[in-house]
C-alpha cells in the first residue's frame, strides 16, 4: 500500500514536471528582435523594432498574467552568415524562442531555414520577399507585414493603369531586389505593360548616375527603383539631377519607407507614388500609438516594419497565452487559428502558407504646402482591401497548401 | 550611331563622364591619404570619418547658422581640418616611433567610435542637403545629360589636386616637408619647427576629406556611413598608385572612376569587385604601386 502510494505520487510528481517542461520552456518567452543595427536599414527596423517588441509586451501586461516576457536584440549587418550564426546560437543556447523583424530578405530566408530546422517561431516584418510564403513557406514561419507581391500589385498595377506601359528596372543586386523585379514585371506584363530593361546594382550603392543614364537610354516610361533605404534615396536624388523626372521618364519607387521619405525631404519626394501596409496618421489608435513610440524614439516616426513588430508580438503572445506553450510550430499554428486584432492593423488573419492578410494602401507624398507637421508626409489615394492585397495561396506555390 | 561591345556609343561617353566625375571623389580623397602616408607614414582610417564629418559640417552651417553652399566650402574643411590636428597632437604624436599597424588601430577606432557617435545621434538614413541654386540644372551635351554641379565637381577636384600636387612636389615649402619625412633630425638643426609642420600637415589632409565631403553632400544623402562605403575603395586606389605617391593617387583616382564606370554598363554585378581585382593584378606584377618607389 505505501509502496502503491510512493510510486502514484512519483508518477504525479513526473507528469507534472513533464507538463511544465511543455509549457513555457525556462520559464521565459524570450523574444529576439534580428535585424540592421548599424547599416542601411536601421532607421527603418532598428532599435526602433526593438522597441516596438517591447510595447507589445507592456501592452500585453493584462493578458500575460505574470507570465515572464523578455526581449533580446542583435545585428546582422544584413549579412545571411551572420544572421544565421546569431539564430543559431539564440536558438541553441540562449533559450530564445522565437525571432521577429529580420529585413534583408537574404538574412530572412537563412533564418526561416533555421527556425524550421529547430521548430521555434519566426514572424517576419523587416524582410520583402513574397518567397516566405510562395516556395520557400514554412510551418514555423508567419510573413507579417508587407511582401514584394503586394508592392508590385499595388504600386505597379496603379502605374500600368494611369499610362506607364514600358519599364525598366534598376534592382537590387540580392533576393529582395530580385523577388521584387519578378513580381512587379509580372504585373506589368499582366496589365498590358513592357519591360524593356533592367540592371542590377550592388547593395549598398551610393552613386547611381551610371544606372540612371542606362535607364535613361533605354527610353522606357517609368523606371522602377526594386531596391530600399538609402538605395532607393539616392536613386530618387540623383534622378532629379539628372533631370530624369524633367524629361518625361517617371520614377516608381516599388518600396518606400516613411524614414526614405523623411531623408529625402517633401521637396524632392513629392508626388511620389507607393504601396505601403501601415501608415501612423490613420485613425486615432494609431496616432496615439505612433506618438507614444515617437517619444521613446528620440522623436523618429514608425515606419510599417515597426508597426508590424508590434502587431505580431501582440498576437504571439496570444497565442503562447491560449495553448499555454511556446513550442514555435505550435504557436505558430495556434497565430494561424486565431484571427488578429490589434490597435496598428485593425482585425485580420493569418492564412495556412503563412501570410498575414490585412489591406494595403496606395499612398502618395504631399506637396510641402500640404504637409501640417513633422511626418505628415502622405496622401491615401486607394485602398486595397485585404483579400486583394496579398499574392492568392494558390499562386504562390507554398508546399504546405498543396 | 556607332555601337563599341553592343554597347552605343553614346552611351559608353556618358559612362565615361560619369567615371571621371565618381575618380574626382576618390582622388580627392586619396590624395588625402597619399600625403598623410607619404609626410607622416601614418595610415589614416579616419579618413571616411573625416570626409562624412566634412558633410555633415556643410549641413550644420546650412541648418544651424544659415549659411550656404560657397561658405561650408570654404569653412567645413577649416573645421574638420582642425578636428584633425586636435587628434595628430593628443594622440597619433604619441604613434610616430611605432610600427604602422599601431597608427593604423587608433585611427580604425577613431573612425568607427565617430561612425558610432554620429549614427546615434542622427539615424542611418541620412539628411537632405539641397543642391547650390547657382549650379543647380542641366547641360545637353549631346550625348548625354550633364548636371552642372558633376561637372563643378571635376573642375574642382582637377584644382584641388593639381594646387596640392604643386605645393608638395614644386615649393620651397614642400622640400621642407618631404624633406622632414627623409630626416626630421636635421632638417629640425635648420631651425625648422618639424613637429608643428607635422601637426598641420595632418590638419591638411584631414580638410581635404572635409573638403570632399563638402563637394558630396549635395549628391548623395548626408550620411553617417557615407565615408564608411567609400573608403575602403579608397585605400585599394592609394595602393594600386603606390602608397605615399601624390601624383599616383590623383591619377589613379581619376582612372580607377574610369574603369569602375565602364564596368557599370559591360558587367554592373561586378562594380564592386573591379577595383580590387585591379589592385590583386598590380600587387602581384608591381608590388610597390603603378607609380610607387622602392
């Protein structure tokens, strides 16, 4: 009887200490925020995505209910080596569960391999390609908040539209630049456009006067800029030197942050045309939240990518809350059941490749008469509602909707 | 109309232009660099730093003290210059009895603690600097589209090297100092104040790059990584004219923005990678430079 006795309450003792190692591993959801620190894109991610990540967890206080959140960061320097080595040693030995915000779709891709390989989470807000989600998706992966698909539907089917029917392209010497050349040509072609051309810079490149003149001789109506940050800037610099704009040829800037526009200044960035999943000045919850993040950001705006750190953290930890684990693919399936509500994107899904639907905005920079205050750079044009927006599942060729 | 490769002629003249004007900004610069290695054997990585200080020097006087274009270019150089001598006289003074490599860790950190301090203070994507109203525009050359200011900016590099070049190679000043490099001893016995004339030809090189950056913030973002991009192209242009060579670094400046500009329209994957495969070549047929002694 006592024998009986020691061996239940041994077995007690065993399952629940199984239980709780299924629960929250360590005790701790650590959350790593991966991304450019110091190069190119830092304005636009940055330190800013690390603090967006710890918003959504101050924010998330009423539903974590003691249960321990932590942050980490740490820069890539947009190089898919160091990238992966940091997720690695995350993954391996610093108990970080799942890794979010990683722009460079070079680093994104290394990453989404990893995180599959050790079944945590990745949520992806920084990086472009629509390959996340198309043959590259990923049980472990969710593609957060924009993707090289939505920014050549939106902007490039716009463009065809209004008369720009030939293009040529200066990309982005990587897997961005080169994901969002194909799916904007693509576009272009399907609305009755030509691509006459197209030339691949290095990244980062500071002069663009050779590729500019290129373009220039090739003749073509519009010159679309597949690259970002201070790429696209100089590109739109030096073609007003150039007088590009002047002599007819229209610049479409295929992705364009709310930090490139502010380098730039409204004088030059007038008028420009773009697609973009998230702007600050929207409705009252984003304007509150914008200001509040601004002044933990020595005064700097949030760009879509922020946004969408916050907005995938918010819902992570939803769901961590809801199956009480942090095991990535389950979590990661549990985000893909339970529909998204935040302050930022308003009420969306996650669909079964992965894909966070939400709509997409045709925006346009306002004249410097037009603009009211610090940041107030864009006029919404068109909505694109949110089963539109996005690449349809069946198209994308994701192996685990097949 | 011609074709030269497939590629019309026209177009490859425009490329040339536009290779001259990119060698004008790497000839400025590694003069910069040729005569600080050449004078003071000190390999100086501030260099970038000094030339991103030069443009954000230029978008201060413009924002903070309203004044233009024609006085940062006189003035930033003056302030970024005497940034330098304040470095040569607290610290690389201390350098000049040790190996190269030492001058070489200071002036690495000193660049990267600036990068650093001015990254955080300012962000990485850059401030707008608006273009001198007076050089503002366009030529049609025919074959191509000259912006006035590129071409401003060749004019004023051919100025600056040549006026440095004469200084260094054809005054009395300048054989005091080459001679203060052979034999500081001495040339100190002739009643000459060496060390000062060390100070201020750091200073000097230093203002070049201010200078440089002075001449680029109008065309490329005024930006704490600018230097950063540049300069490591920089030091293969110092090594493939010869190290120390003033009239190496000019010339290669400008021909190395040449070939880099032709590369651009036959293989632009490779822009990035030409010039280093230019300066492996020289390495291993002349390893002390095209235009290098010894």
């Amino acid at each position: 009887m006592k024998f009986r006795r020691k061996l239940l309450s041994a077995a007690a003792i065993l399952a629940i200490a199984g239980a709780a190692h299924a629960q929250i591993s360590g005790n701790v959801v650590k959350i790593g925020v991966l991304n450019d620190q110091s190069g190119t894109y830092a304005d636009l991610a940055g330190p800013g995505s690390t603090l967006a990540a710890k918003m959504a967890i101050e924010d998330s206080k009423a539903i974590l209910k003691g249960l321990k959140v932590e942050v980490v960061s740490a820069d890539h320097q947009n190089k898919p080596d160091v990238g992966s080595a940091i997720a690695r040693k995350w993954y391996d030995s610093e108990g970080v569960d799942v890794i979010v915000d990683v722009p460079t779709s070079s680093v994104a891709l290394a990453v989404n391999q990893i995180t599959k390989e050790k079944g945590k989470a990745f949520l992806v807000s920084g990086a472009a390609t629509s390959d996340l989600t198309g043959k590259a998706c990923s049980p472990n992966t969710i593609h957060w908040t924009y993707d090289t698909w939505e920014l050549a539907n939106g902007t490039g089917s716009a463009i065809v539209k209004t008369g720009g029917k030939t293009w040529f392209f200066l990309t982005a010497d990587y897997a961005f630049g080169h994901a969002l050349e194909r799916d904007t040509a693509a576009v272009v072609v399907k609305n009755g456009g030509k691509v006459v051309g197209s030339v691949r810079h290095p990244f980062p490149t500071a002069d663009f006067s050779s590729f500019l003149l290129q373009a220039q001789a090739s003749k073509a109506q519009i010159i679309g800029l597949a690259n970002a940050g201070a790429d696209t800037t100089n590109a739109i610099k030096q073609a007003a030197e150039f007088g590009i704009v002047k002599a007819g040829q229209n610049l479409a800037g295929m992705l364009v942050f709310l930090t490139d526009v502010h380098a730039l200044g409204l004088n030059t960035a007038q008028g420009l045309i773009f697609t973009t999943s998230w702007y600050w000045d929207m409705n009252d919850a984003s304007r509150a939240w914008a200001k509040r993040f601004a002044a933990a950001n020595g005064g700097k705006y949030p760009t879509m990518v922020q946004a969408g750190v916050y907005s995938s953290v918010i819902h992570y930890l939803k769901a961590v809350k809801a199956i009480n684990s942090d095991d990535g693919t389950k979590v990661i399936a549990e985000m893909k059941k339970l529909p998204t509500d935040d302050p930022l994107f308003g009420k969306g899904t996650v669909r079964a490749d992965g894909r966070k639907l939400h709509p997409a905005y045709l925006v346009e920079v306002k004249k410097p008469s037009e603009s009211k205050g610090p940041y107030d750079y864009y006029k919404i044009r068109a909505t694109i509602p949110a089963d539109q927006a996005f690449r349809p599942m069946a198209d994308g060729g994701c192996p685990l909707v097949k | 109309m011609g074709e030269i490769f497939g590629v019309p002629t026209q177009v490859l003249f425009g490329q040339l232009l536009i290779g001259l004007i990119n060698g004008s900004f790497y000839a400025m610069l590694s003069l910069g660099l040729a005569v600080i290695f050449g004078l003071l054997n000190i390999i100086n990585f501030t260099h970038g730093a000094q030339y991103m200080m030069g443009a954000f020097a230029a978008y201060f006087l413009l924002n903070k003290l309203g004044l233009n274009y024609w006085w940062s270019l006189a003035l930033a150089p003056i302030a970024v210059g005497a940034t330098g001598v304040v470095v040569e006289r607290l610290m690389l003074s201390r350098l000049y009895k040790l190996d190269h490599l030492y001058g070489l860790l200071l002036t690495f950190g000193l660049a990267l603690v600036i990068q650093g301090v001015f990254r955080n203070e300012f962000g990485s994507t850059g401030l707008p600097y608006p273009m001198p109203s007076q050089l503002a525009g366009a030529k049609n050359l025919g074959f191509m589209f000259l912006p006035n200011y590129r071409a401003w900016v060749i004019v004023a590099s051919l100025l600056v090297c040549t006026a440095t070049w004469f200084v260094i190679e054809r005054t009395k000043l300048g054989a005091y100092l080459r001679a203060a490099t052979e034999n500081p001893a001495m040339v100190q016995a002739f009643g000459v104040n060496v060390p000062r004339m060390i100070t201020l030809t750091y200073g000097f090189g230093v203002a070049l790059a201010g200078f440089a950056g002075v001449m680029a913030a109008p065309i490329y973002q005024v930006n704490p990584l600018m230097g950063a991009d540049i300069i490591i192209v920089v030091f293969a242009v110092v090594v493939i004219g010869g190290m120390g060579s003033i009239m190496g670094a000019i010339l290669t400046g400008f021909g190395l923005g040449v070939v880099e500009g032709l590369t651009k329209v036959f293989y632009p994957e490779a822009t990035n990678t030409v010039i280093f495969v230019i300066m492996g070549i020289v390495l291993l047929i002349r390893p002390q430079g095209l235009f290098g002694s010894r």
